[in-house]
C-alpha cells in the first residue's frame, strides 16, 4: 500500500506538473464523450419528448376513420376489442375564416379528452360560443384573445372525413340533395370568441393537411367546444390503449402491440363496414321511398287537379257546344220560320204580284179579249158582213146554180147541182144561223166585256187589299225577325265569352300540364338519380391509422432517425482521433519520463507499478473528462438539436434525461481509446531495461529523404523547403495525426455540404428535371366518358393552359422477395404523350425510354429498395388487391416517392380493367405564382374537379420538410471545425513541446518570431494541404455514406456535391487551422529560450 | 570606451515569494578581439551575464553598451536583430538540429545573416570538411561542438559567447574545442567570451573575470595567454 501511495502521489503531481497535457487528454475524452453521448442521447431525447408530451395529453394510439363516417355502434365495437382502454369519438372539419381581408382555412377540432391541447394562454373554451386558437394564427391574423371570428365550416354531408375522403363527398352531397335543405349546420354558433391558446398534439409541425376550401391548404387549427358541433356521425374515433404508457412510442414493443390491436380491429372492420353501409343505404333507400312516396301522391293530387280542371273545361265545352247548338237550332228554326214567313209573304206577295199580274194580264187578257171581243164583234161584224155577203154571195151562187141548173144538161149535173143548191141552201141557212148567232155573240160580247170589266175592277180591288194585308204582314214579320236575331246574336256574344274563357282555361290547363310534367319527370330524375346514386354508394372504408400517418408525428420521428444515424457515424471519427491525440500525447509524456521510469525500474518497482502512474494518469483524465464530457453533452447537444428542431416543431417541453447506456458505453469506448493508447506507449517502454532507460533516449535521428535523392527536385528546393520536407518524415506520427485530423475537417464539412447540395438538388431534379408538369388535376371518379372528355377538351382550349396529359393513376404496392414498397401507378392514356410532362430515362446514359407492353418502367430509389434490376419480374398489387406478376424493362431517374409506369395495353393487358382517365398533368402557359394559383381555384370550383395539386405548392411545402436537414449540415460543420481545432491545437503544442529546443535554438540563432513561425508552420501547412487533398477524397465517400444512412426512402438524394463545396470545405478548414496557426504563434513567441536550452533531455 | 561595458547591471528572478539576484551591480569591460574567461561558481551569474550580453535576456536594471550600443535599452525585435547579426553562441550541449546535416545546421544559421561566411569554408575552418554531409547523430560530441562553433562563427559575429562549450566533452576533445576557440579569436580577431567552471583554462584568455554572488568579483587582464596545447589540467 504504501508503494502505492507514493506513486499515487507521484501521479498527482505529475498532472499537476503537466496539466496542460492533462487537461489536453481530458478534453479529447470530453469531446469524445460528450459528442458520443450528447448526440447519441439527442434522438432518444427528441423520441422522450415526444412521448412524454402524448402521454400526458392522452394522444391516441390508434386512429380510425371511415368513408362514412362512424357511429356509436362502431364505437361500442372497438371497445369490445381486446387491450382496447378507451374509445373516443371525436369531430372535425375544415372551415373558412373571413378576416380583414384575407381568406383562411382553419381545421376546426373539438376539445376532447383524448388528444388534449395544451393551454398556453387564457382558458379552454367552456361555452359553445367560444374557441381556442394556436399562437400563429394570432400572429397571423392579428387577432387578440377576446376578439371574435366568423367561422364557416365547410358545406359536406357529416359522414366526410377530409383526410380521407375526397371521393365520397359526392355521394355525401347526392344524399342531401334527396332530402333537400335537411343539412344542419355544422356548428350552432359559428362566431366565436378567441378565449386561450392552445398547443395541439396532433399538429406539433407546420403541416396543417389539405382541404377543399380556399387554396387547398390547411392555415391553421382551432378547438371549439365540443358541444358546439352538429354532427350525426363521428368523423374520427381515437383509440388508447390498455397500458399503453407502459410503452415509449416507436419503441418496437410498442409498435408490435399498436400492431397486434390494429389488425384485431381489422378483423371486425369488414363487419362494421358494411353495417355502417347497409344503414346508409337502409337510410338512404328508406328517405328516396319516402320521397317516392311524396312523389307519387303528389303526381297524383297534380293529376287529379289537371284532371278537374280539364273536366270542368271540358263540361264548359260541352255546354257551350250545346249552347250553340241551340242557337244555332234556334236560329235555324226562326230562320226556316222567317223564311216560311217570308215564303209565304213572299208567295202571298208573289200570289198578290201573280193576282195583280194574272189581274193585269187578264186585263191585259181582258182588254184584249175586250179588244178582241170589239174584234171579234168586229170580225162579228165582218163575219156578218162576210155572212151578208156570202148570203148574198150564196144567194148569188143559188142564183147562178139556180142559174147552172138550168143550164144543167145532166140528171146527174143537176142532181149535183142541186145538191150544191141544197147545200148552198143549207149554208145559206147555216149562214142565216150564223148571222144569228154572230149577232147574238156580239150582244153576248158586249154583255162579256161589260161583266170582264166588272170583275176586274172587283179583282183589283181585291188585290189591292191583299197586298195592303201583305204589306202590315210584313212589317210585322220584319219586327219579330229582328228581335229574334238580335236574341241570336245576343247568345252568341255570350257563348263567345264563355268560349274564350274555356280557351283560357285550357291554356292554363296547359300549362300547368306542362309544368306538372317538368316537375315530376325532374322529381322522378331526381328520384332515379338518387336511386342510381344511392346504388352507387361505395362501401364504407375504414381507415385504421396510428401515430405514423400523422404528419407531425412522423417527420418528428424520421427526424429523430436522421439524427440517430448521423450519431453513429460521427462520433466513431471523434474517437479516433481522440484515440490518436492520446496516443501521442502519452506517448510523448512517457518519453519524457524514461528516466523516471529508469530510476523506478531500478529501484525495483515492478511492471505493473510503473504503469499504474501513467494508467491513473490517463484514466483520470480519461474519466473526469469522460463524466463531464457526458454531462455538458445530454445537456448541450440535444439542447442545441432541439433548438433547431423547435423552428419546425412545437413541443411543450423538451425532456433531457441522463442516458446510462450510452454515457456508459461512449465512457467506455473512449476509455478503451486513450487508456488503450497510454497502455500500448507504456507496455513499449518498461520492457526495455532500466540502464537504457536512465540513458537520455537518443534523439530521432536525422535522416535522408526520399525526396533528397530526386536531385533535380532536391537541388531546387529552398533550404527552409528541405527542412519542411524532412521534418515532415521524421514525425511520422504527428504527420499521420496532423493528415488525418484535417482529413476529418475537411471530409466532415465536405460531407456537410455535400449533404445539402443533395438535399436542395432534389426538388429542381424532381420538379424540373423529371416532372415537367405544373398541376396536377385529379378528377371524380363517378364522371362519364363524356363529361370528362368534355371536360378535357374544354381545359385544352384554354388560354393559360398549355399542354394536358390523361393518366390514370392509383396507388399500390410493389414486391419483390421480402421486400415491398408502396408505390403510384401511373398509366398514361398515351405512350408518347407522357414524354410531354415526365422525363423517363435511365440516369447514367440518360437514354430515354418508351413505355411498352413489354414490361414496366419503375423508378430508380424503388429498384434499389427492392433489389430489382431490369428484365427481373416483380409483383404488383393494385388499390383494389390485385396482384399480378409483371416484367421491368427500365429503371428511370427519380428523386421523391415511387412510381411505376405502365402502358396503358399493358395495363389492359394485365389487370384486364377498361381504362379510364382520373389525372391530368397539367403544363400551364409559364404563369406566375398568383396566376397559377387563380387558375386552381378556379379549377377546383369545377365541378368534375375533385383535386388541384399546384406543383409549386408541393415543392414549397418538401421544401420545408427538407430545410430541417440543413441543421444536419450545421451540426456537422461544427463539430468538424471544433474537431480540427482540437486536433490542431493539441498537435501544435505536442510539436512544440517535443521540438522546443530546436526552437529555443533557431531563436538563439537570431530567427525572427515571424521566421520561426514559418520554421514551424510550414510543415503543418503542408500537412494540412495534404490532409485537405485527402479529405476532399474521403469526404466525397463519406458523404455517400452520410447519404446512405440519412436517405429516407421515399427520398433519392442525388450524389453530388458543387464545386463551391469543396471551395467552403477547403477554406472552412484552411480558417480553422489558421486559428490554431495563431494560437502557435504566440506561443513560440513565449518559447523561453534559456529554459529549454538550460535542461539536457 | 571598452568595446563591450557592463554598468551596474542587476537582474533579478521571481521565485513565488522570494526575489533572487542573479546579477547584483555587475560591471565590467571587455575590448574587442579579446577572449575573455568568465569563471566562478554554480549560481555566481556567469550564465546569466552571458545570456544578457547574447541578447537572450534583459536586464532589470543598469545598461550593457556593445560595440557603442546600449542593448539593455532594445526591444524585443532589436534584440532578436542584435543576436541575429551580432551574437554567436556554443552552448554545452551543442544544440545542432537533429534533423539536419552538419552543413545544414550551418546554412540554418548563415541563410539568416547578411555578410555571413560561406559555410564550406567555416566547415573546413573547424576541420569537418569531409563529414560535413552527416546527421548530428553520427557525429561525435566534439564533432557535434565543432558543428555548433561553425554555426556560430558561420554567422561572422562580433561576439562569440560559448557557455560551458567543453562540459560535456572528455579531456581530449575538450581541448580541441578551447583550441579551435582560440585560434578562433586569434585568427579572426574575434571578440570571444567562454563561461567555464574550470579555472584551470583561465589563463589562455586575455581577460579573466570571475563571478561570485551575482557580480563579476575579479577582472584581470592577462597579458601573456598561454595557448591552449601548453594547458594541462
């Protein structure tokens, strides 16, 4: 014991006497520990935090939604599942707040006692009128607690879901247009008083989600009461489980048992699927017959009313016709009676006309008969004359025969001629009638013509009273004629009126047949449509989510990874030169000791003795700087971690726990690192005997170069150059030390940078390079060819737009072996077209390619992923669970998530499904940002429109995700700075120390300060020149594997690193060892030149 | 006026608490050419005196005039001027640099100076002409020395102050250092100062001061030097 206390005082002083050396081990042991554990610790702190935070809120574990919404029966369901500890269903909607002049979107969440927020100012909203905002929206609405805002929640059928649903919106909408106007408001009270602000668990990033509204993103979040809300069905039901917090979240343990009860709620999600289905269907169906219902009484009551009405007309038509029949009849019979009349007056008058005709004529008659009456009384006359005469002439011809008689010769003459004297006789004697009765006719005419005029006169008279009758007859008849016309046309004016009213009736009849049959050929489209509509409703979809498809949460977590992995590379280079700079600095220190270790030798202390001192040494310092490395590390650099991190994410607290595995093992590593290195110099030294160890160690003897051979380089070189070059061989040690260290430097700043020129090269590969389109226009899925194609065409047209590509696209996943990757399907409708918008080509030749039915293009990170070359077959499983086997022909250049391209025949060819177009990429004509974004509002208010995705709007939102990387590049440019400090300083004092009376020397000699630094400063120049050279190379290999653990895999970083990188990582270097350069500049000007020279070695 | 006049110089060292005096009112003279002997006992301020006089430390108090210049008064800068134009120094353990050629060891020096000798010559001058090319440590030690004496006289100095140049060196070797030192002197006309512990070389110098607690007690002036060969000890 005693032997050990001397010692042990020994080593006391000895660090007392060389603190500097010490305090140098120590601090490489700090550094080493500190960056091992501090960053090491950092990601578990971050993952600690997180936990914490959810714990204490009650975040859930389990997430479920569905297409259509959940209900109470879902809820009683979930909590019958085994571990299952409580179920909540909860509300949310996206809604639009009007303030000062801008428009915002708000997620409006409900105050629950599952995902609580935290209260950072004022109180949580206790009435129904009144809300909590988070602070940026304060900030960005210049709204102050107190104030009230009008909020307007977005107009859809409870059952949507907006993170899932986009699709079934529309069949949310179909069923409010059956039973129109039965839409509750969403909120009762929709303004609201701003009472507090909140922190929400579930936003802790920037990533608010996307909505329908405004400009499709989300702006902020705010918490109503939840009492406030109206709503039948829960859009979102948070699970928590049963010892839950016995686990850390994205521990595997508690990924496994999130896992196990996810897939037991599989099991009944089939189930409750379809019963919350068949009740919206049952609703649904049960609301369309009741409307049918409706419908049908109501087409029936129509009927019956036109029916009526047109009765009514009809018996109005009916009368009238009858109406006018009579009239008609009426006018007949008073016609046929006036014409009988008029006959008759006619023929009485006619008789009168004949009468007095007849009257005349047979005056005319008469006074002809009168006159030849007087004629013949004439001829009376003359006949008797003529009789006179012919008696005369008889009597003559008597006479003569008498006459001839007597002449007569013959019996028989005289025989005739007394005949014809008897015959003359007797017409004598006929004659002497004659002229009696001539003369009686002519008294007898006279007498006639007497009587003739008598009776005319008589007759005249008569006629003349005959037509006076006639005359007051008619005059009569024209009076009852025209009373009884003037009755005629009377009811025939009537009748006219009431004809016109009919018509008027009928008109109307008309059209109110017309409009009937509008009205009830669209309610019975209405009834099909919602029929059609109802059996069109898509079956409801559960959504089993946990903690991962929440945006904050899970780029927290990829963050947490990105450090983990950054923490396994850095601290293995900080050790090995921790491991390096103890190595020389014990080295150097038991060099100066050998005679020491001589004397100790000598004295007869053992082995073991001797080592102890430079092992309590080294150990010493090892763990005292190892503990207080440990220390300021969990404190400091996950501080420092989380003080970047906090820029993106809002965590009420950040939880900094003293991690025992990795204090102990970075403790451990280090410790096997310096006391590893102090064993190895002292194991070398006390092997050797004690007579050579009192001897003063012969100095390093100079040697020849290599160079020095090579004459002509040699002979050229100034004499301060040969000394450079051959000091340089003769500490091979510090050389290595010195290349090494700057090679870290460099390679680690390299690596920074290189890392951000990956990072920022992403989006202009992808966005520029790769995708060349400007949106991306999804549409419904329930269109028709032609109201899509008409739609298509009239986008084609436009003015802005330039070029629009059909693609159909769907997600699914793609597997090969073990390994499986979700991936976007993208099937142009044209092989060649898609050229237009997408660059596929092959990265390194940069030869394009063609789709084909050959075979599938895929992108490159999936082929890497999958192990997956061309020509190799995979499996690829569409949304709907198909799965197919198909052949990649090409591999093609992509930097963010996965696609796989297909032809369109192929598809047909393969999964046997019609193609329909649902994407379009869309080229805009070069428009600014507003433009764009004027153009997508517009677009998204179409209503074949169901999403606009601007590709300015993605790159902006990746751009953020991406700028947190930046902080890697940060930490590692820091640390590699502080690392070449570190490591130069410590070289620096070791050169001095082991070269100080060289120094002293060349001082004596009369070097000035300046040309003593150059002495020295030389060589590290030219170490670190080469050690920059070599660090370009390594940090251009250590950057792809910095790439490789940072990559994310939905994330292809391209291995580039810009030329204006390795500028910042050779002069960031050549800056740091400039410091040191300084720093070792005064100190040689503080060399003490008669000290060092006094003492022998 | 003596080519080099110390006057009244103190120097003193802080120890913690207590102040030593290396040099207490030291004064003496030398002229030029002389080679002078400082002798006296450990701690006497010998090296001190020496360290002052070759530009490697100041005084406290008191002035130190060479060659008409008063190099108590210089600063930092014309001190390193002054030792790099004016002072030669050999130390005890030689101080060559290990990492070059004896000849290198000397351009260190002359490549520094403005009418410096051509380091062949001084080579051949110490009588290294052919080892010239080897490393220090495959040089004996008074080889080493001789090295070091060529550095030094390489730089032509008005000084050549040597600080125990024989104390590592056998009886021998030793001699023929004091003798290169003095045909040195000689030859040159060189003004050279040795500091030596053995008294028993005193009287090849022209001047003999000896040091005793910090002030030079004696200076005496020899005016037959004995050379160095017809010394024994």
């Amino acid at each position: 014991m005693k032997i050990k206390k001397a010692l042990l005082k020994d080593t006391f002083k000895e660090i007392k006497k060389s603190y500097k050396r010490f305090i140098s081990i120590l601090l490489m042991a700090l550094l080493g520990v500190g960056f091992f554990a501090g960053l090491r610790a950092s990601s578990p702190d971050m993952v600690d935090s997180i936990d914490t935070y959810y714990k204490n809120q009650n975040v859930y574990d389990i997430e479920v939604m569905s297409t259509l919404g959940l209900t109470d029966d879902d809820i009683e369901a979930l909590f019958n599942i085994e571990n299952v500890e409580s179920v909540y269903g909860t509300y949310s909607r996206d809604g639009l707040i009007q303030t000062n002049d801008k428009e915002i979107v708000s997620k409006i969440l409900c105050v629950d006692d599952v995902n609580q927020p935290v209260l950072v100012e004022g109180n949580m909203p206790e009435n129904i009128d009144e809300c909590v905002v988070e602070k940026s929206f304060l900030e960005g609405t210049g709204k102050k607690i107190g104030d009230t805002i009008d909020i307007e929640p977005e107009k859809t059928n409870e059952t949507t879901t907006n993170e899932i649903s986009t699709s079934e919106t529309s069949e949310g909408e179909n069923e409010t247009s059956v039973a129109e106007g039965e839409e509750t408001e969403y909120l009762k009270h929709k303004t609201l008083k701003i009472v507090g602000v909140v922190d929400s668990p579930l936003y802790i990033s920037r990533e608010r989600g996307s909505t329908k509204l405004g400009t499709g993103v989300i702006n902020y979040y705010i918490y109503v009461n939840r009492e406030n809300v109206n709503s039948e069905v829960y859009t979102e039901v948070y699970i928590t489980l049963e010892n839950g917090d016995k686990y850390q979240t994205e521990s595997r343990k508690y990924e496994d048992y999130v896992e196990e009860t996810k897939n037991k709620i599989e099991e009944i999600k089939e189930e409750r699927e379809n019963a919350r289905y068949q009740e919206l269907i049952d609703e649904a169906n049960a609301e369309i017959t009741k409307a049918e219902e409706e419908f049908n009484t109501e087409k029936q009551n129509g009927e019956n009313e036109l029916q009526d009405a047109e009765n009514k007309i009809n018996k109005g038509k009916a009368q009238i016709e009858s109406g006018e029949a009579e009239i008609n009849r009426n006018e007949r019979k008073a016609n046929q009676q006036f014409e009988n009349a008029e006959a008759q007056i006619e023929s009485a008058k006619t008789e009168v006309a004949k009468n007095a005709l007849r009257l005349n004529n047979e005056k005319i008659e008469a006074e002809k008969g009168f006159e030849e009456a007087e004629n013949q009384k004439a001829n009376l006359q003359s006949t008797l004359d003529n009789i006179h005469n012919a008696i005369k002439i008889t009597d003559n011809s008597i006479a003569e025969k008498q006459a001839k008689l007597e002449t007569a010769e013959t019996e028989e003459e005289i025989a005739t001629i007394n005949q014809e004297i008897a015959k003359l006789q007797a017409t004598r004697q006929v004659y002497e009638t004659n002229k009696q009765s001539v003369e009686a006719g002519m008294t007898e005419i006279d007498n006639q013509i007497a009587s003739g005029r008598q009776e005319l006169q008589n007759a005249e008279a008569q006629i003349d009273s005959a037509r006076k009758q006639i005359q007051s007859q008619e005059a009569s008849f024209q009076q009852t004629k025209n009373k009884t016309y003037t009755q005629i046309a009377n009811a025939r004016k009537e009748l006219e009126a009431s004809k016109q009213e009919i018509a008027d009736a009928e008109a109307e009849l008309e059209t109110a047949r017309e409009e009937f049959n509008t009205k009830i050929q669209e309610a019975e489209g209405k009834l099909i449509d919602a029929r059609e509509k109802v059996s069109e409703i898509e079956k409801a979809e559960w959504y089993i989510l946990d903690r991962q498809q929440n945006a904050g949460y899970s780029s927290y977590i990829q963050d947490t990874e990105s450090i983990e992995n950054l923490s396994m590379v850095f601290p293995i280079v900080f050790f090995a030169i921790a491991a390096l700079v103890s190595l020389t600095s014990m080295t150097r220190m038991v060099e100066e000791e050998r005679q020491e270790i001589g004397t100790l030798k000598a004295l007869g202390y053992n082995k073991f003795h001797i080592m102890f001192k430079y092992l309590i040494y080294s150990s010493l310092a090892c763990i005292i700087g190892g503990v207080i490395g440990m220390n300021i590390g969990f404190q400091l650099l996950p501080r420092i971690i989380w003080d970047m991190y906090e820029m993106m994410y809002t965590l009420p607290e950040f939880i900094i726990s003293f991690n025992h595995q990795y204090s102990s093992m970075g403790l451990g590593l280090i410790y096997i690192c310096i006391v590893g290195a102090t064993l190895y110099t002292i194991l070398k030294e006390v092997k050797e005997t004690p007579a050579t160890l009192l001897r003063p160690k012969a100095p390093k003897y100079g040697k020849r170069v290599l160079l020095e051979r090579v004459g002509f380089i040699w002979k050229r070189l100034k004499f301060s150059h040969k000394v450079t070059v051959r000091n340089i061989f003769r500490y091979k040690k510090r050389f290595l030390m010195t290349i090494i260290g700057i090679m870290g430097c460099t390679s680690l700043i390299l690596a920074g940078f290189g890392l951000k020129d990956s990072i920022s090269s992403i989006l202009p590969n992808q966005y520029e390079d790769i995708f060349h389109y400007d949106m991306l226009v999804s549409l419904k899925t329930a269109l028709t060819e032609e109201q899509r194609n008409s739609y298509i065409e009239n986008l084609k047209q436009k003015e802005d737009i330039q070029e629009v590509v059909e693609t159909y696209m769907e997600s699914g996943t793609v597997k090969k072996g073990e390994n499986s990757e979700n991936v976007q399907i993208v099937i142009p409708s044209d092989n060649q077209e898609i050229d237009k918008v997408i660059t596929l080509r092959d990265v390194k030749t940069e030869e394009a390619f063609t789709l084909s039915e050959e075979g599938i293009i895929i992108t490159d990170k999936l082929a890497e992923l999958i192990h997956t070359n061309v020509g190799d077959t995979i499996t690829v499983t569409t949304a709907d669970d198909i799965e197919k086997e198909i052949k990649v022909v090409g591999i093609t250049e992509n930097y963010i998530s996965h696609y796989v391209y297909m032809s369109k025949t192929l598809y047909q060819q393969v999964f046997g499904e019609t193609y329909h177009t649902n994407v379009l990429l869309v080229q805009d004509n070069q428009l600014n940002e507003e433009q764009e974004q004027a153009v997508m509002q517009e677009m998204v208010a179409q209503n074949e429109v169901q999403t606009v995705t601007l590709t300015t709007n993605t790159m902006k939102t990746l751009d953020d995700t991406m700028s947190s990387l930046n902080y890697v590049v940060v930490i590692l440019i820091v640390s590699a700075g502080l690392l070449a400090f570190v490591v130069l300083y410590n070289l620096s004092n070791i050169n001095i120390g082991e070269r100080i009376r060289e120094l002293a020397t060349i001082k004596v000699l009369g070097f000035y300060d300046r040309e003593v630094y150059d002495y020295v400063t030389r060589e590290t120049i030219l170490l670190t020149i080469i050690g920059i050279a070599l660090g370009v190379v390594a940090g251009y290999f250590l950057n792809f594997y910095i790439l490789g653990t940072c990559e994310i895999n939905i994330l292809r970083f391209e291995k580039v690193i810009q030329p204006i990188s390795y500028l910042y990582a050779t002069a960031i270097t050549l800056v740091f060892s400039m410091i040191v350069n300084i720093v070792t500049y005064f100190a040689l000007k503080k060399i003490d030149m008669i000290g060092s020279l006094k003492s022998v070695e | 006026m003596a080519y080099i006049e110390f006057k009244n110089v103190c120097k003193d060292y802080k120890m913690g608490e207590i102040i030593i005096k290396a040099l207490n009112h030291t004064n003496f003279s030398i002229e030029k050419g002389e080679l002078v002997v400082v002798v006296g006992p450990s701690g006497a301020g010998k090296t001190t005196a020496l360290n002052i006089l070759g530009g490697m430390d100041t005084v406290t108090s008191g002035d130190v005039i060479v060659d008409g210049k008063n190099i108590a008064k210089l600063k930092n800068k014309q001190l390193i001027k002054y030792r790099r134009e004016d002072i030669g120094f050999v130390f005890q353990f030689y101080n060559l640099v290990q990492n070059l050629t004896a000849i290198e060891n000397v351009e260190l020096a002359t490549q520094i100076c403005k009418d410096s000798l051509s380091p062949d010559e001084v080579m051949e001058k110490v009588g290294l002409a052919d080892r010239k090319k080897n490393f220090p440590s495959q040089l004996s030690g008074g080889e080493q020395q001789r090295v070091a004496i060529a550095r030094a006289i390489a730089k032509n100095p008005k000084l050549l102050l040597c600080d125990e140049p024989t104390g590592a060196l056998d009886y021998k070797t030793g001699k023929q250092i004091l003798k290169l030192l003095q045909d040195t002197a000689r030859k040159e006309n060189m003004t050279v100062i040795i500091i030596t512990h053995n008294a028993a070389i005193a009287p090849m110098a022209d001047k003999i001061i000896r040091f005793k607690n910090g002030t030079a007690e004696s200076i005496e002036s020899n005016q037959n030097p004995i050379p160095v060969e017809n010394i024994e000890w």
